[in-house]
C-alpha cells in the first residue's frame, strides 16, 4: 500500500452524514474507511458494487402515486390488508 494519499471532498445533508456516521461506528469503522472500502469494491467491480436502474413504467407510476396520494388504499390494520389482498 502507497503511503501517499489524496483528499476527497464531498457535500452530503447534515442528516445523512449523522445517520450514516452511527452506522459505521457500530461497524467499527469511521467515514474514511467506509469511504476507502466503497472505492475498493467500485474498482474490484469496475463500477458500482451494487445495482441501480431506472425504474420502468409502471414502477414510475406507482411512485408517483404514492407521492400525490392517488389511488392508494389504506387499512386500519394488517388483518384488513390481509382481507383484501386474499391473505389468510
């Protein structure tokens, strides 16, 4: 390993760098080496190390849906979910 090293600097909300910080330390490891190991696995993959696409059509749909609140059913509990979706 090189002992040279360069900076990265990135802007990030306050309250994901909070959250994700909590995580990391109850993995053991601080930004910079979760940092580190994202860069490792993104050359080790050649790209991303997970998958990300963009939703199709009726996914946009339903998204969208959601958002605007349209045509969205609600319950009053998970047995009534379950009735309706034919659960037992």
């Amino acid at each position: 390993m090189s002992t040279k090293t360069s900076t990265v600097r990135a802007r990030v909300e306050p309250g994901l760098k909070k959250d994700t910080e909590q995580i990391f330390e109850q993995l053991g490891i601080n930004t910079t080496e979760a940092i580190r190991i994202f860069f490792k696995q993104v050359k080790l993959h050649r790209g991303l190390p997970f998958e990300m696409k963009i939703p199709n059509e009726t996914t946009q749909k339903a998204i969208s849906d959601a958002k605007s609140r349209k045509n969205v059913k609600e319950f009053d509990s998970p047995d009534q979910l379950f009735e309706n979706l034919d659960i037992e």
